[in-house]
C-alpha cells in the first residue's frame, strides 16, 4: 500500500486544517529567511561600501545623516559646503585622497552625482564599455542603471531636481551617456556619475550665467566630501579639526555604521524572536493538526491494522503527513521570501541588489530545511504513538 498516497489523502480530507497550519508555517519560516537574507546583505553591502573612506565632510548636521546621504546615497543630504574650504582641507598633510562629491538631481530615481574619475577608482569599478566622462554633460552610469532605465551608449536625458522624478525639470541641457560601468556590488551600480561642472551648469539661469561672466569669482559649492587619511592618526585629531575650526561637518563612517548597527539590532532582534515564536506555534498547530485528524481517521486506521498493516507503516503514514506539510510550507516560504526580499532590492537598490537570489544560495537555507523536518518530527511523535497504540476491536466496535 502506497503511504505517500494515504497521507496527501488523509491531508486533504482536512483542507482548512492542512491549509492554516502550512500558512502559519510558511509566514514564520519566510520571515527568519527574510531577516537571515537581509541582515546579512545590509552588513555586507554597508562594510563593502565603506572600504577606502575614513572621513566623509558634509555641512554641519547629523553625522548619520551625512554618511546615509554621501557614502550610500540613501538619504537627503545636509546642506551644501564651500568647494574653496574642501579644497583647502585636500591639501592638508593628513590627507591622502580627497574627493568632492555634488547630488541633487536624479534621471527618472537614480541619482545624479557630480564628482571626477577618482570616486569610480574607489571601488575600483570598470567600464563596460565607452569611456570616462570628460566634460560637463557627459555621464558614464551604472550597470543596475543601464539595464533599468535601457539607458545605451550615446543616449540623451535631462536629469529632475531632488531625487524624485517628479521634481522639476532640467531641460535646458541634455546628459549624454559616453560609458557605462561594469557591475560591481558597489553603490556605483544605481548611480550616474558625471563632472562636477554638470551639476553646477544645470542649476544655472542665463541671468546668472551672464552675471558669472561679468565677475570672474563664482563661490561654488559641493554637497560633501570623501576623505582617505596618509596617516592612521588622523582619525584622532582630523575631525575635532573640522568640527571646530570651519563651516563643515566631519563624519566618520566605521563609527556611524556601528552606531546604525545598534539601532537596528534591537528591531532586529525583536523581529527575530517574534519569527521564532510563530515557528513554535507552527510546530504546534501542525502536532494539533495531526492530532485532530488522527481521532476523526481512527476508525480507518484500525481497519488498516485489521486487514495487515503493521504498527510500524501506520507510524510511518503519520509522520509523513507531518513532513509533507513541512516541507510544502518550507517551499512556499521560500516563494514568499523571494518576492518579499526583490521587493526591498526595488526599494533599496543601493544597498540591495539580487537579494531574492541571495536567499537560495545562503547556505542557512539547508540549516532551516533540516530544522523544518525535524520540527515536523517532533510535531508527529505523540500522535504517531497514539496511532501505534491503537486498540484495533475497540475501535472497529465504536464506529
């Protein structure tokens, strides 16, 4: 006699019982898988985009702030500093790399940043194909930018004021594509990067521009800067520097990045029992499940002892019930938790890229199958035990 048979049978003849215990089950399960998945990404994507920077400068304000805003491109910035006071601190023996960075506009969502060919070098990123920006107008974007926005070699767009596309046109000069970088995990992906000339002429007006013309000293700005110290102690004494004696803020990234990590982790942690808390309650309702479906099937049971099944495959039939509607709540967890993490990829492409992908290859997804088959172990032992013991005359008599 077939057991696998018997016991999707068996399963469905308690529909709406077999259908919340695998909702349950699935809703804890996809939740451990999203947490596990993105805890894991957002510590590796906010080390990897960290790497190179020791000190990012910004006008005064949260120092959190700054390094949301600058490093991952994820926040509104500050405020705007003095290019003459970031280039004065470039010169400063403490400094190894300075480089200036300009935002405000964004083609259709990605980011427009103005800066030079030394931020790209940071993450050590590619080109794909073309080559760099040379003049003002000229872009080279992002792999994730190119393929979303089918952005090619030679296309034309004018970027929006903010980092909405609904913010006010900049159609008085087009950008134009002359390379595109090749994927690299970094933020560079969902960015579009051009000189700092481009972000200056595009928030010019004629009547300004005339004016400029007229007085050769133009004050120009940038939105924050990208230190790199030539000597470790910089750290102690760069920082109070900038703090104290000019007009910027000076923000440091390890530190920030730990003060977000600790302000997460509580969430984090409280997310993680409540996932927990609905597995045990899965594995509970699963074992009442059975449990339930066991004294409705008695009678059916003891005429499959009668006519010669064995104690042992009556057992066996309970527990596979038990593993079927694990395993099939695991597989749907796994749907669920995919679309969930591609979801917050769209959200947060810049610090989130294939994060769906990710789940099937995180190797805690064995650890969690092996636990889910073990959690519908556990959950059959007492019902299998009774199905064991059941008094075949007793029952046959009864029904």
């Amino acid at each position: 006699m077939n057991i696998f048979r018997l016991a999707l049978a068996s399963l469905g003849h308690k529909k709406l019982h077999s259908f919340l215990s695998i909702l349950l089950l699935s809703f804890s399960l996809a939740l451990i898988m999203v947490l596990f998945t993105a805890k894991d990404s957002f510590e590796k994507s906010f080390t990897r985009n960290i790497k190179g920077i020791d000190l990012v400068v910004g006008a005064k304000g949260s120092p959190l702030q700054i390094i949301l805003s600058s490093v991952y491109h994820i926040d509104a910035p500050t405020g705007n500093i003095s290019l003459s006071e970031f280039e004065k601190l470039a010169k400063n023996r403490l400094v190894k790399k300075a480089i200036p960075l300009a935002y405000g506009d964004n083609y259709k969502g990605k980011r427009i940043v103005g800066s030079d060919s030394n931020y790209a070098a940071l993450y050590n990123v590619k080109l794909a194909d073309g080559r760099s920006f040379q003049k003002a107008f000229e872009v080279c974007i992002g792999a994730n930018v190119a393929q979303t926005l089918e952005l090619k070699m030679g296309s034309l767009f004018h970027g929006s004021h903010g980092f909405s596309e609904e913010g006010e046109s900049h159609a008085q000069q087009d950008f134009k594509v002359v390379g595109i970088y090749a994927q690299s995990g970094s933020v560079i992906d969902d960015l579009i990067l051009t000189p700092l000339a481009s972000i200056w002429l595009a928030h010019e007006h004629p009547a300004e521009e005339a004016h400029d013309h007229d007085h050769e000293e133009v004050e120009r700005e940038i939105t924050a800067g990208l230190i790199q110290f030539s000597n470790p102690m910089a750290t102690l004494s760069l920082p109070r520097q900038i703090n104290s004696q000019t007009k910027m803020q000076a923000a440091l990234p390890a530190i920030e990045v730990n003060r977000l990590f600790s302000l997460a982790q509580s969430a984090l942690d409280l997310l993680e029992a409540l996932a927990y808390i609905l597995l045990f309650i899965a594995g509970i309702s699963i074992f009442v499940s059975l449990l339930q479906g066991l004294k409705d099937e008695e009678p059916q049971l003891a005429f499959l002892r009668a006519v010669g099944i064995s104690r042992y495959k009556v057992v066996l039939l309970v527990w596979t019930k038990s593993i079927f509607l694990s395993f099939i709540a695991y597989f749907f967890a796994l749907i669920l938790a995919i679309i969930s993490l591609e979801l917050l990829s769209l959200k947060l492409p810049n610090l989130t890229s294939g994060l769906g992908l990710q789940t099937l290859q995180n190797p805690m997804q064995l650890w969690l199958l092996f636990s889910v088959l073990i959690l519908g172990t556990f959950a059959s032992l007492l019902p299998a035990w009774h199905a064991y013991r059941i008094n075949i005359p007793k029952t046959l008599a009864d029904a």
